[in-house]
C-alpha cells in the first residue's frame, strides 16, 4: 500500500493464505487462520495511527498499543469471515481462488459502512501507482478492482493442487495473465485519448502553511497562524492570479460566525471578486440549547461575508466524538470538550465563479460512493483535510490514494487541501495536475480540471462491483454442483 508499492508480494501472501485454508478442517480453525492473516494486514498497514496520539503524548500515548494492535485485531474480523467462507464453501483449484476473491471483496465491502465504516486500504488501492490500472474503477469501482487483484494473486495456489491437472492450472494462469494485460491495456487507451481539459476563468490557490498539530490549537498562536496563511494567500503568483484561495481542515481555529474581527482580517485572502473558502469550527449560536459545534467548511467574499458552507457528515469515531458517550469517559483526540455533531449529509454547493461542488472534509473522501449525490452531480470535488496528527508517516499518502480512486470512479476531478500535506489537484482520470509534497510550506495555483462524461461507476455506484462478486462466488460453486451430481449418478 502507498507509499511502498510491493504488489508482487500480494502472490505469496494470499497464495499462501489460500494454503493454509486448505489444511483448516473445520470453518473454525479457517477463521482464525483469517484473523492471524488479518491481523499483520492491519497493523503494518495502519501503525501511522499511534501519531495521533503522540501529538499529546501525555495524554494518549498510553493508549497507542490498545489504538494500533486493538483496531488490527477488530478489522482483522474481516478477513477471517472471508477464509471461514471459503472453508465453509468448500471447493479446492480454481473455485477457491474465486471464492477467496469473492469473499474477501465481500467483507471489504461489509466493513466499508457496518459500525459507521471504514474502507481504509481497499485492496484495489493497491494499484494506485498506475494511473492505467485504476482507470477500470470507472466501470465496476475500487471493489471491482480488488476482486480482481485477489483472484489473481492467489491462482499461484492451484499450483501442485489435488485434482488441478497441470495443463489447467497453466491455462488458469495464463487467463489470470491476459485478464491483468487487459485492464492494463484498457486503461492506457483510455487515458491515450483522455484530453487535457480545464474550466475557464478559474485558478485555485492551494494554501498549505505546515502549522505542526501541536502548535495549531494553541491560543497564543493564533492569530500568528492566521496571519501567515492569509500572507501565503496574498503572495504573488508565477502565473494567472487565483480567482478563489483553498484553505485546509479547520485551518480558521476559531467561529467564524461569532468573531467579526478575525473573519474580516481572514477575508483579506480572498482575491478582487472572488472567495477564500476555509475550513473552520462552526456552533450553534449563543443561548440556543442543545449547543452544538460542527467541523465545518465556509466561504467567504472579500468582505467578510459568508457565502456558503458544509458540515461534515461523516465524523471519525474517538477523533471528533466518543460512541458510547455515556459509558466511556475519555477525551477525544480533536481539540475542545464538546464532541462534533454531524452534518445533513452530501451536499452540492454552488459558489459564486466555480462550478457546483460536492464538499467533503476529511476522511469523508476514503467512501466508494459515498462523495457525491446521485441526483444533482457536481462538477467536482473538494476535500479539505488535516494530516498534520500523522507526521511523514504512510498514512497521507493512504489518504491521497483514496481521493485518487474516488476521482477516477466518478469521474470528476478533486481537489485536496492539506493543512501539511500533501496538498494536490487530480484530474477526473486520477492524474496529478498539480501537487504540494509532506510538510513542504507553500501554495500550489491550478486551473480546476473538468468533468467528464457520467461514468458507469457513478451511475450505479457499488452495484456493479457487487454483482460481479456475486457471479464470481456463483461461477466457483459449478465445479461443486457437478461434482455432486457425479456422485448421485454413481
């Protein structure tokens, strides 16, 4: 996974894993065979998380063991469900290889929304580097990719197999081959006749100051933070002047809407007749019950005024609030006592000077479709995003490696903000027009790259991917109901 990009090593791992399924008896022994798999998947993939809890290490970095090794364990479920579903479906040969691919597909699929979701490190990310291998994500989405990638990589397995004749273990491989040459192919033919389009009239300022997280929330601070970031907005550009600034996640750490002197000295970033959009705490205000706070995205003109805005929906469990409030009585990672509240849900926003825009905050961007609204299509996509909590580790670059195959999906270029990277504009084929590296201060301008046609991904979302899974587990039971059948006869 980003930023190491060892993909050959997925042949032995779930070849291997689909051997030692192969010697489980009981469906009991597959699971925990699944889990123990799971487990080193999760915790090598995920240790950037014990970051966050270093940014105030004398409140959280107990709990760093518990944060690291505790979620691999519960998202190790996953796939341990997948390998007891192997076992408990039965074939051997080929069919395995498929039912491994279906089931794991399957459960990636159960833990991008049970408990709220968290579709971190989809195994079709894994291609990222590529920008033709991920163009197939526009037809059946990241977890069509990732069907495909474990079928592939696990054919290895059949090798020596009882009953898998060498002739079709080779003819099983060389269709595995062909099949990744094919999506290669396809992709790189559709990105040979991609154009290099872009708005008019439009050119994005990226601001991206690095303010280190323990330095971002701090009183004393904060106007420093606020003036440097309107400074970076207001430096000259090499090119086109930007029409509208970008600030990142919860850059503005104070309410916009109840401290007028700050919001008008902010309001200084935006350009003549454009806007500086900023994300920023919001509440509800003074006097009214229940009080509320939101981690909220805001426009504002060059006056001040606020022209638009979004609530982030889709709120991260122990960061912004704590499940299970009342029985568990330990802070939250986020700055402030008050947990976030959840906003409406997606929303398209129209700006003054840009095209309609689905905003979305954070994490918010990691959910197969789940980034726009079905039925009033954006012209693109805006992720304001913090990933100072993670340091240089691998996780930013997780994180971009999502908006990539969100872009590709819908069709639909993204822009992404980061408060210390990496900030960057990605065109609707996932291309990188333009980017900002890890902890590099800075502004990146950019022209907005344009939409394209509706893709099938965006049409029909998971479904296709789904059906696909469920005609791969359908194909890897023939083999089973022949053979059955065989039995009866005799």
């Amino acid at each position: 996974m980003p930023p190491v990009y060892l993909v050959f090593l997925l042949i032995p791992a779930f070849a291997g894993l689909l051997w030692m399924l192969g010697g489980s008896r009981t469906w009991r022994a597959a699971f925990g065979v699944g889990w123990w798999f799971g487990l080193g998947h999760f915790a090598t993939g995920l240790y950037w998380i014990a970051n966050a809890l270093l940014v105030q290490p004398e409140k959280f970095a107990w709990l760093i063991p518990f944060a690291v090794i505790g979620l691999a364990a519960v998202m190790a479920v996953f796939p341990a469900l997948a390998a007891a579903m192997v076992r408990a479906l039965g074939p051997r040969g080929i069919g395995g290889v498929l039912v491994l691919a279906a089931a794991w597909t399957a459960t990636e699929w159960l833990r991008s929304w049970i408990f709220t979701g968290f579709p971190w490190n989809l195994m079709g990310t894994a291609w990222v580097f590529s920008d033709a291998m991920i163009q197939s994500t526009a037809l059946f989405g990241t977890f069509g990719l990732g069907l495909m990638t474990v079928a592939i990589v696990a054919m290895p397995a059949i090798l020596g197999e009882t009953g898998v004749s060498t002739r079709r273990a080779a003819a099983a491989l060389c269709s595995a081959f062909v099949v990744l040459l094919a999506v290669w192919g396809g992709g790189a033919a559709r990105l040979a006749d991609a154009p290099d389009a872009f708005v008019p009239d439009v050119t994005l300022r990226l601001v991206q100051p690095n303010i280190p997280q323990k330095l971002k929330w701090n009183r004393d601070l904060r106007d420093r933070n606020l003036a440097e970031q309107v400074a970076l907005s207001l430096r000259k550009p090499a090119g086109n002047a930007p029409t509208h600034v970008i600030w990142a996640e919860t850059a503005a750490t104070f309410f916009l809407g109840h401290d007028e002197a700050r919001r008008n000295f902010l309001a200084k970033a935006a350009p003549p007749g454009g806007l500086v959009i900023v994300g920023a705490p919001r509440r509800t205000p003074p006097g009214e019950k229940p009080y509320r706070v939101w981690n909220s995205l805001q426009a504002l003109d060059g006056s001040g005024r606020m022209v638009g805005g979004y609530d982030k929906f889709h709120l991260v469990p122990f960061g912004e609030y704590i499940p299970f409030r009342p029985w568990l009585s330990i802070p939250k990672l986020t700055a402030g006592r008050q947990d976030f509240s959840p906003g409406d849900g997606l929303s398209t926003l129209a700006l003054p000077g840009l095209p309609p825009v689905s905003p979305l905050i954070c994490y918010e961007v990691i959910f197969p479709g789940e980034v726009v609204r079905r039925d009033d299509r954006p012209a693109w996509m805006l992720n304001l995003t913090n990933d100072a909590w993670y340091g240089i580790s691998s996780g930013p670059y997780q994180h971009l490696a999502a908006a990539r195959m969100r872009a590709v999906e819908e069709g639909l270029p993204l822009v992404r903000v980061a408060n210390t990277g990496i900030s960057a504009v990605i065109d609707a084929y996932g291309r990188t027009v333009g980017e900002l590296g890890l902890e590099q201060p800075g502004v990146l301008d950019a022209p907005l790259p344009a939409a394209i046609e509706p893709t099938l991904y965006s049409r029909y979302g998971n479904v296709v991917g789904l059906a696909i899974t469920l005609l791969v587990l359908a194909a890897s039971q023939t083999g089973r109901v022949r053979r059955r059948k065989r039995q009866l006869r005799r």
